[in-house]
C-alpha cells in the first residue's frame, strides 16, 4: 500500500470488488486460510458466511504495520496482534466470522491434506445451508452482516 498502489487505482478495485460481491446472487463463503490484512481482507470480506482456519488471522492491517505506524517499532507486533483482535478466537467473539474450522494437530502445514479435507467439508455444508435461503433474503443478510462489522456496545 501507498502512493503507487494508489497511482494504480488499488482503492477503486477494492471498492468495485466489494459492490460486484454484494450484487452476485448466488451464495458466498469466505474461507481465511492464512494471513488476511489490508485491502486483500476488505476485498474477500462479503461472504453470507465466513469461516476461517484455527490458525488464521484476519485484520485490516498487519500486526507489523500497526506497531510501525502506532509505536514506530514493529518489533511490538504481539501488542499490536492483541489490540486488533486478528484470532479466529477473538473473530468469532466479535461475530466477524462465522465458524472457526480446525486445524489438524500442528497446524494445517503439518498435514495439509487433511486441512483441505475439513475445508471441503465445512464449505460443502455451509453452500448446502445456505442453499436453503432465497436470494432477496440473502442478499439482505449479506448486506446486514457486512454493515455490523466494527460495531460495539459500551459496557
């Protein structure tokens, strides 16, 4: 990101992707598999259902790049990783995400044969559930739910 990417119409893209998602009338499901940050998570953040691998991580920036631009020292990624809530745990407490597919024992590069096949499997049952729905009302969910993110309530 920066003035290049900007030159190049970065921000125009991701804004046509995001309307071109919202008016696709068949079902989507976002699946994270890895590292998820900057305009790439804006762009694949439309989905009726969003579901992300136990070891993911999700976020509008990277730890990195917060820590360098907060505390101009990126070696205070950890602090920075706990301030955004980027977990798959801490997504689906915030209902960003909707299910938290898990990893095989190590982690899904310890077997990633295995880490497709619980991907296949979650996203097969998600596209049968989401089926079910008509598409005026899924497009009014999918609309809905993007809109709640960033949301909050004061305790």
């Amino acid at each position: 990101p920066g003035i290049g990417a900007e030159e190049r119409g970065q921000a125009e893209a991701i804004a046509r992707n995001i309307e071109t998602m919202f008016e696709l009338r068949v079902p989507i499901v976002v699946v994270i598999i890895g590292e998820g940050a900057s305009g790439g998570a804006l762009g694949i953040g439309i989905g009726d259902r969003i579901l992300m691998m136990e070891h993911a991580w999700y976020s509008v920036i990277s730890p990195e790049g917060c820590a360098a631009i907060l505390w101009r020292d990126a070696a205070k990624a950890p602090e920075a990783a706990e301030a955004l809530k980027v977990t798959s745990d801490d997504l689906l407490r915030l209902d960003i995400i909707d299910e938290i597919i898990t990893e095989p024992v190590g982690g899904a590069h310890a077997d990633p044969e295995e880490a497709a096949r619980l991907v296949k499997k979650a996203i097969v049952r998600t596209l049968a559930e989401l089926k079910e729905i008509p598409v005026e009302e899924l497009l009014e969910k999918r609309l809905l739910k993007y809109r709640r993110i960033g949301q909050f309530k004061e305790a």
